[in-house]
C-alpha cells in the first residue's frame, strides 16, 4: 500500500471533503481517503492505493468534485 497526500485548495465545509473523497474512492485501487481541512486554505489529502495513483488521473477526479489539486507528495508504502 502507499498513501500519497495531496494539497487541495477551495474546500471549506464536510460536503467539499465529501464531495473529493467521492470522485477519488473512484479511480481504480484507491483503499481510502482521509482529509484533513483547512477550511478557506489549502487542506491535505491523504490517499492510501494498492499502487501509486497517475497525478493526472488524481487531479482530474478533484477537478470534478470542484476543487484545485495544488500538489503532492509520496508518502508510506506499506
């Protein structure tokens, strides 16, 4: 597993963070989704996949929810 956190910015309530966990649990492997907001500023997502996740396709799937992927960072594998 690895877990790759991910700056989003424009979320500032439960519906956004609902919202860009619904369009990430789509993309293919991805096992989980933890957010931590920063309601108005740039909040980190935290995205545990059975492989590392295209940033593309990542960026693609916060684009639909709404939102702005501002950067990434490789974490964990587990």
């Amino acid at each position: 597993m690895t877990t790759t956190t991910y700056a989003v910015s424009g979320m500032t309530c439960g519906h956004c963070t609902s919202a860009v966990t619904e369009e990430l649990t789509k993309l293919p492997g991805v096992q989980q989704v933890r957010i931590d907001l920063n309601a108005g500023g740039t909040s980190a997502v935290h995205v545990t996949s059975e492989t590392g996740l295209d940033e593309a396709a990542v960026r693609e799937a916060v684009d639909e929810a709404g939102y702005e992927l501002a950067a990434s960072s490789p974490g964990a594998t587990a």
